[in-house]
C-alpha cells in the first residue's frame, strides 16, 4: 500500500479565497482523522470519520472549515473563506481503530494564506 | 480537556549524549503511543505501551510507562544524527474516541 496519501502538498492562496485540501486512506482502514499542525498549537484533531461518517467535528474551529467522505477512499477539508490564521500544516491519518490503534499520517498540506 | 505535558519542550545534545523526554498525565492512561516527526516530515507511529511498568526497546530507544499510568518516558541512548526531529507522546481522551497528542519534543544533535 502507499500509505495514505494528500494533496497537493503546497497551497499558497490569498485570503477569502476558497482551499480544499484532499486524502486517500489506508484501504481497509475505518477511521480517518484531520489534524492541523502549527508551532503555537501543535497537533490539533479537527474532526475524525468511521466508516464514511463524520463523528466528532467538536475541533472544528469556525464554520468556515467543513470536511466530508463521500466514499471510504477519499475525504475533503474546504476553508471556505480562508484566513491568514489558517496557515499551518494539515495532516490526515487513517487507522483501524480509535485510541488503541497506531495511526498511519500522510505528508500533510503545507497551507499558506497571504 | 485533557492534555498530556510534554517536558522539555527543546533539547540539544552532542552527537553520542544521552536524551530523555518525559510525557505526563494528571489522569491514568489506558495506553500511550509516542511518535517521531522529522524536520519537514510527518509524526510516525514509534511504539504503544500498555501495561503498569511496561518496559520496551527498539534498539537504543527505551520507553518506559509508568507504574501510576500517569507518565511515560522515551530514552535514547548515545544519540545520532539521525535521531533529529520531535517526539510526540499520543493517549486516549476520556472517552477513548480519539488521541491527545503532547506538544512534543524537538530533538536537535551536533556532531
């Protein structure tokens, strides 16, 4: 397997401007998590998935981020209007299982909003 | 919510120094995951500890859980170069749906 994948691996975009961030899991794995990564916050969980269906979106921070799993081989995270303070690394991992099970992360998309 | 305490924050050692960071809980822990992030990469799976005093090796890496269930440990001895990056510690919120990562801890080594 090529462990989970993202895309693109850079976005540099202005503000107010719409970005949709994209990744493909691990086949056979149930759970798909967002994560957000920035030097003040560290590693933030913003939502996870089981099989297709989001469970806790409680790390949302704003309306303006949405993210969805139309299939079990791909998920979305849209900013949608994009902020400065949206600039960070997004990750997505997949695994088997929730807090028990290691979780596999893709490259991350490196956000830039100017 | 629950965090886990990451300490310390940053850590430089000369090449063949010993490291050690430290992850701590003010509740017991079902289980912890620790993780390595190399600079510009992203966090990979390095082991879960299970059990009260659980003691386990990947080769000059020793981690450590402690008795209590409240902190763990990672221990690298004689560090290497390729040893850079940050160590994330990972545990279960109350609920178990989902991980709290550490705020980690970056390791950097001069030879």
């Amino acid at each position: 397997d090529a462990g989970v994948i993202q895309s693109p691996r850079h976005e540099v975009t202005e503000m107010g401007q719409e970005v949709t961030l994209r990744c493909k899991p691990i086949s056979g794995h149930d759970y798909l998590f967002w994560y957000r990564q920035t030097m003040m916050r560290g590693l933030e969980l913003l939502i996870y998935f089981n099989n297709n269906v989001p469970i806790d979106d409680s790390g949302m921070p704003e309306d303006r981020f949405s993210a969805k799993m139309p299939n079990a081989s791909f998920s979305t995270l849209k900013i949608q209007p994009s902020e400065p303070r949206d600039s960070a690394v997004y990750f997505c991992a997949s695994s088997e299982g929730l807090a028990m099970y290691e979780q596999f992360f893709g490259p991350g998309t490196r956000l830039t909003v100017l | 919510g629950q965090q886990v305490m990451q300490i310390p924050q940053y850590q430089h050692v000369q090449e063949g120094e010993d490291f050690t960071t430290y992850c701590n809980s003010s509740t017991t822990l079902s289980n912890i995951q620790w993780y390595k992030q190399r600079p510009g990469g992203h966090p990979v799976f390095l082991i879960q500890l299970v059990k009260s005093g659980e003691v386990k090796k990947q080769k000059r890496l020793t981690f450590q859980f402690g008795e209590a269930k409240k902190n763990s440990s990672l221990h690298i001895t004689a560090t290497q170069t390729t040893d850079v990056g940050t160590y994330f510690c990972a545990a279960p919120n109350q609920a178990g749906t989902a991980l709290i990562f550490g705020k980690g801890t970056t390791l950097s080594v001069s030879s």
